[in-house]
C-alpha cells in the first residue's frame, strides 16, 4: 500500500500541519470531513454572500476594478458564459465554491482588460520575441513543479511567480508599498496566509506561496479556454467543449501575455510549465516553434491517488458534500484521455526539441536532469547558475512540509492494478516504473 512507501513519524491528525521534513500525514475524514470551527465559520459566511453566475455581472465588477472597458476580441464572452453555465449546471458546488469561481471569472476579466489596455498604450509589445523558452508539460503530480521552480533558480531565464500570475498586470493607479513591496504581492502574501489557516494541508500537496514559481494556466485563463476550470468544479459541459475546439488561438493569446510580462521585466527567456500542454502538443508547438519541450511521466495511479485526494481534501469547503468515488471515476477517466493524447501526438515534436523524462530517474538525480534539459537548450549550465540550483535543493528539501500518505483502496475503493490496467498504453510508450501496489 502506499503507506508502506513513506517514512518518518505518522500523524493521526487531521488536518494538523506537520512541519517536520519527511513527517508522514494521514487524512482520515476525506469522505465525512470534521470541519475545524475556522472551516466552519467561513462556510457559514460564504452562505450569506449572494452570487450571481451571469456573464454580465462578472464583466460589470471586471470594469468597476479596474476603471477599463476594452476586453479586446468580444469571443471570449462566448467562452466565459459557457464557463459560468457549467458552473451553475454543479449541483454540489457549495457557497464557498460558487464565491471563488465567481472571483476567478472577475479576476480573469479584470487582468484581460488591463492586459489590453497596456497593448494599446504600447503596442510595440506585440513586437516582442518570446525566443526559445523551456516548457515542462507533464502529468499533475509527476514532477513538474519541482523542475519548474528547480530550473527558475537560474536568474537567467524569466518565469512566472505565483504573486504575478494572479494579477499579470500592474494597475497603473496603485502606488507602490512604503516598503517597496509590489502591492500585488502583499495582497497575495494575505490570501496565502488566510489560505493557509483554512487548510492548512494544501502545501503538503502543492506548495503556493507567493514566490512559489506557477504555471502559466493563469494566463490561459484570460482567454477563457483551458482546463482550469475542472479542477475547482465538476463541470463536463465545459470539458467536451474545451476538447473538442482547436486551442490554437488561445496558446496565441497566451503568447501575447508573456510578451507583455516581458515587456514589462526581463529576462528574455522562458521556462514554463503546465500539465494541460501534455494534451495540447500541436498548438503549443505551433505556438512556439522553437521551443525545448521536457515531458514528465509518472506511473498514472500514482499520479491519480495525489491529486484525487489533493481535491478531495479541497472539497470539504467547494462542495456540499464529498463524494470521494465520483472525483475519482472523472479524474481516471480525465487522465487516461489526457495521456492518449500525449501519446497520439508525441512524436510532432523533433527529437531536437525535446526530452522525456522518467519520474523515478528525476527523482534520482534532478540535476542530472536540468543538465540534459540545458544542453538540449543549448544554455550554458554556468558555476553561477549550478550553485543557484544547488541552493534552491538545500533550501527546499523533498518533504518539506510533511508527506500526505494517499491510499487508493481505502479512501476511494479502487484497485490500484487495476487501474493500471487502463494505462498499459502509456507504460507501452514511455519507460515508466509502476509505483503503488
């Protein structure tokens, strides 16, 4: 099982923070949660704040925080009544987790309409080469966020934190912080605080703090069209739609957000990251044609058991009720259609531009891994740089929050081999070690 893999010291707690590096936690109340009086209060709270899940009212409050009016191209509007329709199609989705989509849709909004406004004041930006980034796509759960913030020690490539990626754009009428501090990041530093407080296990799954390297769905989302949207909702209507269309134009529009974020501060060259690109091989490769792809594999069920109980554990305050069998019956059949894609398409990407990379040979030697990454970047692995990479691994060890111990048969009732099974298709392409048993 997979408790067997982990060592140190168990925590019979739930939802208690571990801080000891390698201590072993047990969520033991996935499928009946025992909401903490912090827990419960804010559902509480969130009860008595109406939201309206109307594309108009997201783009009024959009326009009324920021003082803008041009979203640019009106398509999105097509996409984002989807969004909100779909969000209103879940019937489980409690008054905490209408309220945080709702202040997505308008965040995403509110970042487009700066996002334009700056394009317009300088177009020039339009003009910017975004020049042989280095981009991570692999499953959730395999790697990929480590060899992300990894590889953004390097001071020499641009990437993207999570303070900034929240809100890409400054707003032109903030002043800054006494401090110096970007507002941005203060206003992020709060929520992570208050994030934290709330469920406090969530950085044992995925750290988020404000400095933390994130991927750059965010900027997706500005456009309306990613995947984002599944993992905070069960929203399939907004699933087959999304398959089904051609993402092209919007990584396009993606491209035009990293060339104002570059515009805005250097450096000129890129490493980003997202699971979505596993699926979406050909328009990211149309979108950056000269790119250095890494692609993470991990054993599938390995992968499901974290992030099944990673959202699990968040749906104690999203939803009205936990269902833990129902978020593990759309997340396999999620990941199996995500993977068929990557296999479909991984050969349009020339062996020059690309590397696949084994979870369990990451995990052996991860600057073994940036080296290879480097030179089929053709990017010098400097003294400067290795000593920065070595710096980032002394300070963030593996573990370093506590280790969430998953089980797939306990907490959700599904034989891992089982499940493998599903997956012999991507064990047949890629050179993967099965890991729970």
């Amino acid at each position: 099982m997979a408790a067997a893999r982990h060592r140190g010291p168990r925590s019979e707690n739930r939802d208690v923070p571990v801080n000891e590096p390698g201590a072993d936690v047990r969520i033991r109340d996935l499928a009946a949660p025992q909401l903490t009086a912090f827990q419960k209060l804010a559902r509480a709270g969130a009860e008595q704040i109406p939201v309206s899940l109307d594309t108009e009212s997201v783009l009024a409050e959009a326009v009324e925080r920021t003082g803008l009016s041009n979203f640019g191209a009106d398509d999105f509007r097509a996409r984002l009544a989807l969004w909100l329709q779909s969000l209103e199609e879940d019937a489980g989705l409690g008054a905490v987790g209408r309220i945080g989509a709702y202040r997505d849709c308008v965040r995403y909004a509110a970042n487009r309409l700066r996002l334009e406004d700056l394009l317009v004041r300088h177009p020039e930006i339009l003009d910017v080469e975004v020049r042989r980034p280095i981009i991570i796509a692999g499953l959730p759960r395999s790697g990929t966020t480590h060899l992300l913030n990894l590889i953004a020690a390097d001071a020499r490539l641009r990437s993207l934190p999570y303070w900034e990626s929240l809100e890409p754009i400054p707003d032109p009428r903030a002043a800054p912080a006494a401090s110096g501090e970007d507002p941005r990041r203060a206003r992020c530093q709060k929520g992570y605080e208050q994030s934290d407080a709330l469920m406090p296990l969530l950085k044992n799954m995925h750290e988020m703090a404000p400095d933390h390297v994130h991927e750059e769905i965010e900027l997706q989302a500005l456009d309306f069209s990613c995947y984002e949207l599944e993992w905070i909702a069960t929203v399939p209507r907004w699933r087959d739609y999304y398959l089904e269309h051609d993402q092209t134009p919007h990584y396009a529009y993606l491209r035009k957000a990293l060339q104002a974020l570059q515009w805005l501060r250097g450096p000129d060259r890129w490493v980003l990251k997202s699971p979505q690109h596993m699926e979406q091989l050909g328009p990211l490769l149309s979108t950056f044609p000269d790119a250095t792809i890494v692609l993470t594999h991990r054993d599938p069920v390995s992968v499901i058991a974290s992030a099944i109980t990673m959202l699990t554990y968040g749906d104690r305050l999203r939803r009205t009720k936990v269902d833990p069998p129902a978020v593990a019956e759309y997340w396999c059949d999620r990941i199996e259609t995500l993977l068929r894609a990557c296999v479909r398409d991984r050969d349009r990407i020339p062996a020059t531009q690309s590397l696949d990379v084994p979870f369990h040979e990451f995990m052996a030697d991860d600057l073994g891994t940036v080296e290879r990454t480097y030179a089929l970047a053709q990017l010098e692995l400097t003294d400067d740089a290795r000593h920065s990479l070595e710096g980032f691994l002394r300070e963030n060890p593996r573990g370093k929050h506590g280790r969430i111990l998953y089980d797939l048969e306990r907490d959700f009732g599904i034989d891992p081999n089982a499940l493998r099974k599903r997956f012999d298709f991507y064990f047949e392409r890629f050179p993967i070690r099965a890991e729970i048993r």
